[in-house]
C-alpha cells in the first residue's frame, strides 16, 4: 500500500513465539525501516540486511519487550495479593 507522493513501501509482517502468532506492520521510506506492532514500533536504518528480516528482528525485539513487561507486570500483581506480603 503506497502513499501518493512517498517512496513508501508498507507490508504485513508475522513471526510465531511460543505457539502465538504475532502481526505487524513495516514501512520502507528512505532507507529507515518502521515496525509497528500495537502502539509500540522500532525503526532502524536500512542496510544490507534484507528489508523482511530486518522487519521479523524489529517485531521479535518488539513483542520480547511487550512480553517481558507483561510478566513484570503480573510478577508484581501477584505479589500485592500474596497471603504472605
């Protein structure tokens, strides 16, 4: 899906984690890729890594840090529950 005017190239991107399947989204615009996933997104330049597998590490860098914060997360929730705290 290109935009009128942009040398703009946006494309669908999926990677599995643990069973789960997780899309995003990646946009070309000169030589820095954007991931967005949610409300979180990476961006790096463009080198000569392939544009698809530099999307697939941007979403995996992505999705590990949403993940870990996630646990953090609960780890701290359980812990105000906890009977013994």
């Amino acid at each position: 899906m290109a935009r009128k005017g942009k040398n703009v190239d946006s494309r669908e991107i999926v990677i599995d984690r643990d069973g789960k399947t997780f899309t995003g989204r990646y946009e070309v615009t000169r030589g820095i890729i954007t991931v967005t996933y949610g409300f979180n997104s990476r961006t790096t330049q463009v080198g000569g890594t392939p544009v698809e597998i530099l999307a697939r590490q941007l979403l995996s860098e992505i999705v590990n840090t949403d993940r870990s914060e996630e646990r953090r997360v609960g780890k701290e929730c359980r812990s105000r529950w906890s009977p013994y705290h």
